[in-house]
C-alpha cells in the first residue's frame, strides 16, 4: 500500500478499503440495572472505505447481521433478537452510511453519517480515531481506526424495558458503540 502525507498523518493513498473482519471487532455498552454495565459485540459484518483525494471527502459504509449479537449470555441473546429489540427476523440487518466529514483535529476525525435500525434511519455523529498504517509480517498493507458514538436506542425503536422495584429501569437507554479495526486494499 502506498502512503501518503496529510496535515502531518501518513495516510493511506486513495482508494478503496474493506475491513479486516478477523482483526475488527464492533462492541456496544448498556447499563444495567442502573448499577453496571452489559457488553457485547456483533459477530458476521462488512464494511468499505473510499478513501478520497481529499480525506475530508472520504466515505464508509458498514452492514451488520443483527442476529450475529453475543453478549456472551444465550437467554439474553435470545431476547435481544427477538421482536422486544432487534427483530431480526424482519430486519436482519443494521447498516451505517457516512455522509460527510465535518471536521478533524491531528489524528482524530468527526464523521456523520446515517444509522439504521429495525428500519429507522438517524443520523449519528462518529468520533474516528486514525491509527496509522503499514504492512504486516505477511506483507499485506494495513490501516487501522477506532470508532465510538453513543446514542439513544429508543429512538430506534428499540423501546422495550422493565421498572425496577428500587426505581430506574432495567435496560439503560443510551448505547455506546465501540469499533476497533483494521482495513486492507479491495482486491
């Protein structure tokens, strides 16, 4: 992979990029209980990466199957499928569209783009994190990044929850999303 530098960064060039499934992962953090905190991570996605001339002109998209969620609980799994959250059965997929860049700072960038969840679209605002690149022992060109938004899931439609005798809810309402990852050159 060729390089290049921008504002001080040694970037990728232009091009197009996939994620490196087996070395990205996509979390996600919920309170529970209003106490603690429930982790979790999609198993089966892809996601490109175009990147342009210009890197403030730069797109991604992602495509996530909702029924891959692993909380490493099956009973709570279950639910999380079922119609309560995710219905994967009607909507298998959750999908993320950037559609621009509004700004950056050194190696941190802000994009915003469209989320969609059980067939709700929003628009989310994702702080990227740009982790350098280079070439792996096996000689194949790498990037890596680290993503995180929060946002609420009631506005998806994910609405589902339980009052707790002490009060609060069981299901906290703001969802953390973490990505760390890795992306190569398309083929």
């Amino acid at each position: 992979m060729t390089t290049r530098t921008w504002e001080s960064l040694t970037i990728p060039a232009a091009g197009a990029y996939n994620l490196d499934v087996a070395h990205t992962t996509i979390g996600f953090v919920v309170k529970h209980m209003m106490v603690s905190k429930v982790r979790g991570h999609f198993g089966t996605f892809n996601g490109s990466v175009t990147i342009a001339e210009n890197p403030l002109e730069s797109a991604a998209e992602l495509t996530i199957q909702a029924e891959s969620i692993s909380t490493g609980a099956p009973d709570r799994d279950g639910h999380l499928r079922s119609d309560d959250f995710l219905a994967v059965e009607k909507f298998p997929q959750i999908t993320f569209k950037s559609t621009r860049v509004v700004g950056h700072s050194g190696d941190e960038f802000t994009v915003v783009g469209d989320l969609t969840i059980r067939d709700v679209t929003k628009e989310v605002e994702l702080k990227v994190e740009y982790g350098g690149a280079g070439t792996n022992p096996w000689g194949q060109a790498v990037w890596g990044f680290s993503i995180t938004t929060e946002f609420d899931r009631e506005d998806f439609g994910l609405t589902w929850n339980q009052a707790l005798e002490t009060g609060g809810v069981l299901v906290g309402k703001k969802i953390k999303i973490e990505i760390e990852g890795e992306a190569n050159p398309a083929a």
